[in-house]
C-alpha cells in the first residue's frame, strides 16, 4: 500500500516540472539526506536519489524517482545496508530501535533490522507467499502484521523473532483487531493500521564565523576550521547549510539536500548547485561524505552522483548481534534461583 502510494506521487511528479533554474539545462538529478535514528555514536542515514530530464515541453520531469540508499554509520566509517524504494521505518521497543526496509532486490522482501547503541544486527526477513506479491505491513511493537498474500496475515513477535499467529482476512471483520493492528476494510480495499514510526532526529543549523564551523552543544561549541571542510564539500557555500546531529560522543555531520543541474546547452555557462534557495554555479561535483568529528575530524564516503544514478562507494555492513532484555532477564532469574539453591542447600549444611 505505502508502494502504490508513493508510485501515485511519482505520476504526480511527473505531471509537474520543476519550478527552478531547469532552463538551459538538458538533465538534473536531485540528493536528498537523512538521518532517520541514531543510538549512542551510531546512525542510520538514507541518501535518496532522483533523476530528472526534459519532457515535450523542454521542462525537467522526474525519470527515477526516489531511490533510497540506505547507510549504517558510527565512528569508525559508513557501511552499505540496503537499497529500498521507501526510507526505512522506525520502532522503539525494551532498549532497541527496530528498522523496517523493504529491499529493491528480493522479490518484494520486508527486512527487520535491530540497532543498540553498540549493535546492529539483521533480526529477520520475510517474503511474501506468492511471487512478485506486494506485501503491505503494519507494525504495534512487539508485533509485526504482515500481509503476505491477498487473503492472509502473518503476526511475528519481533523482538523474539517467532510467528505467533496467522488471519483469514476473507473471515475478518472492518475494524478487527489483531496483534494491536487494526484491519481496515474500505470497499476492495483493505488497510493495516498500527502505531506510529518514531519521529527522526532533529538537526542542528551550524554557523559561519572567522573562517570556523560552529556547533553548540548544551553548555559548550564545536569549532572545526572551515578548511578542513573544504575537501569534502561540492563548494564552500554548501558548509552553512550543513546537518549537525549530536551523538553521544561527537557529532554527526551531513549534506543538505542539493539539486544538481547539469550537462548544459548551447545556452548555459556551467553547471549549477541549489541549496535551498541559494544558487551556486559549479565547474563538475565529486564524491558525497558524512563526517564524524569526536575532537579527530573523519571523512567517510557513501557514493558519487553519475547523472543516471548513485555509484555506491561505501562497503556493505558487517552486524553485530545485540542481546534483547528478555536475554538479560532469564540469565537475571537463573542467577536468583542458583543463589536461592546454594542458599538453601548451605542452610542445610551448617544446620547439620
């Protein structure tokens, strides 16, 4: 549903040229950049992707939209996990974050991935139950509701990572509720609703004084001197529009979204960079960085822009496991119950 949904936009996209700077211009291409969670020095970040060339009318439209790279990053680099049509979805539960993507390769696969603040580790993937079904979810932590074929549900415990029940829909009623999902009919149409994903992380807007990047932080500031910035930047005007998150200790620096317009005409002079609402003339681009800075400055690369995609740079993640609570609980209660045992059988000792 949420694929049928963002294909409508798409078509509406099309249908609307875009409303700056695309004249004298033969293609463009569009980067977008979040942060959708972050977990002590860790984070995972979404680069979207979207390329543009001219209609019958000359004006840019929309030719691959909304390519999502998505990137695991902590202090030591950033590492390819998925490439997906949608920015991953995010759940909080017992001390983790659970993210939700749904891959481009896979035969329309869902795949549930767990993120502490020192682990992050693929939990499970699902399929749907007939080839090239596209499976719609809906999520009320711990229970994941899937649609696996058009009449049936699937609930997995997540946290847990075991089916703990199966629905007819054909037998469920509108406003049936399931596993905390509530089931949506609406004529030939069917709907899962369930909790809300967390909101991502706020960033904070740096300044630009005597040459230096300012970030407060609470009671004190960064300050890293623009020139050492400069390599990994596509031009010096991009440095105050700069994304700061906070980790827990250091911080998290990324791209503001950028569209690129080139291969120019007869007509044009150059090509050219839009952040925001500010316009700068460019010669070419190169690579795109995040940087972490802890007191040590660390540049990492995710990709170039090629003009008809994003060329990954970053090598793909390695996991590790992370241990849910219900883990620490049992080995909790095997400890009292040991205790307890020592207890009542030393009792008996010393009695006799």
């Amino acid at each position: 549903m949420r694929r049928a949904i963002g294909l409508l936009f798409l078509a509406l996209a099309v249908l609307a040229p875009l409303p700056q700077a695309s004249a004298g211009y033969n293609g463009a291409e569009r980067l977008e950049f979040d942060v959708v969670v972050i977990s002590g020095d860790s984070a995972i970040l979404s680069v979207t992707y979207t390329t543009y060339s001219p209609s019958m009318s000359g004006s840019l439209v929309p030719t691959v939209c909304c390519l999502s790279f998505n990137f695991y990053a902590n202090s030591s680099g950033t590492y390819l996990i998925d490439e997906s049509w949608e920015k991953p979805v995010v759940h909080w539960y017992r001390g983790f974050y659970y993210v939700f993507i749904t891959p481009t390769i896979g035969n329309n696969s869902l795949e549930v991935f767990r993120l502490g603040e020192d682990c992050f580790e693929r939990v499970t993937t699902i399929r749907p139950e007939i080839e090239d079904y596209q499976m719609d979810f809906a999520i009320a932590m711990p229970y994941l509701v899937v649609r696996v074929a058009p009449w049936k549900l699937v609930a997995i415990n997540i946290a847990k990572n075991v089916t703990v029940d199966t629905l007819d829909l054909t037998r469920a009623e509108n406003g049936a509720y399931f596993k905390g999902v509530t089931i949506v009919k609406e004529g030939s149409r069917t709907r899962l609703v369930g909790d809300n994903p967390e909101s991502p992380p706020s960033p904070l807007k740096p300044d630009l004084r005597d040459g230096n990047l300012i970030v407060a932080l609470g009671r004190g500031k960064v300050s890293i001197p623009l020139e050492r910035l400069r390599p990994y930047l596509w031009s010096e005007e991009e440095a105050e529009h700069i994304r700061v998150y906070p980790l827990e200790s250091g911080i998290l620096m990324i791209p503001p979204d950028v569209m690129h317009y080139f291969a120019p005409d007869a007509n044009s002079t150059g090509e050219l960079l839009i952040f925001g609402n500010e316009k700068v003339p460019v010669r070419s681009i190169s690579a795109v960085y995040v940087i972490h800075y802890n007191g040590t400055l660390k540049a990492f690369k995710l990709g170039e822009p090629a003009g008809s995609g994003f060329i990954v740079n970053a090598e793909n993640v390695s996991f590790r496991a992370c241990h849910p609570p219900e883990t620490h609980e049992v080995a909790f209660w095997t400890a009292v119950i040991l205790l307890a045992v020592i207890g009542f059988v030393g009792f008996f000792v010393v009695k006799k």
